[in-house]
C-alpha cells in the first residue's frame, strides 16, 4: 500500500526521485518498472507495472463503440509510459507528460493505495483546499460511505 504526501523537486531533466520509504516496496513489487499516465484532473498516475496492468486490461475490454470507453482509452492506454527506476531511485518524466499535468519544478507525491497521483504543487494546493471546502459544506453522505467509521 502507498499512502502520504510527499512535496517533491523535480530536476532539470525532468527527473524526480521517489521518496525512499517507497523504493524497497517498488522493488520488491515491480522490479522498479513503472507506468505513468495522465489523468482526467490533469495529473499523472504512476502504477507500478503489475497495478497497471490490471487496470488496462480492462480499458481494453471496454467496448469500442462507447464514446466514453473510447475517450479513456484513447487518453490512459494512449499516454501510458513505461518508466525504470534508476539506481538513485528516480524516473524520468517524459515532457508531454510534464506538460499535461503542469509540472515544473515543485510537485507532490500522493499515495492512492495501489498507485501514486504526481501533481504541480500549486494546483494540488489549491484543489485540495477546494475539495475540503466542498466536503464541510456537503449534508448528505452517498449511501456506500454511511457507514464509514473515521
């Protein structure tokens, strides 16, 4: 499981260095090979190879015709990247990737469980503080999360 955040400086190469608290995991788990792709929100997901795919065989089995299915295809399995972790423990961001997401130099690492989230610090701030807001103001719970307990 991957879980935290992490503020993290890319370099000027488009390097980024993975905290080492995750760096046996992702040994361990992948071999250090890795795949990044954008998200809907306009950052990157990063799947250790195995996690990833999992996730891509079902975007393949979506049906063709579906716009929608099409759409996430097109964008998840159509930027996917495979990526290796260096001796230092880091991968190389392609710029398109970079691009996509808005990354710079700050960014931040987000444990999602099973993959990471990479987001420009800036927007990740400013959203974080958006969705906080939005969940104060919300009355109702959607009946899966009811009966969580925090």
């Amino acid at each position: 499981m991957f879980r935290g955040v992490t503020q993290i400086t890319l370099d000027a190469k488009g390097r980024m260095a993975f905290p080492s608290r995750y760096r046996e995991r992702l040994q361990a788990l992948c071999d250090g090979q890795l795949v990044v792709t954008v998200d809907r929100d306009y950052c990157l997901l990063v799947y250790p190879l195995p996690e990833w795919e999992h996730i891509e065989q079902k975007l393949v089995r979506l049906p063709s015709l579906n716009r929608t299915a099409r759409r996430l295809q097109r964008l998840l399995i159509g930027h996917a990247t495979e990526c290796q972790l260096d001796g230092n423990g880091r991968i190389l961001l392609p710029p398109p990737l970079r691009d996509f997401a808005g990354l710079e130099k700050r960014t931040v690492l987000i444990g999602q469980g099973n993959k990471f989230e990479l987001w420009d610090e800036a927007t990740w701030s400013g959203l974080r503080e958006q969705w906080l807001a939005e969940t104060a103001e919300a009355e109702e719970l959607p009946g899966d999360l009811e009966s969580l307990s925090l």
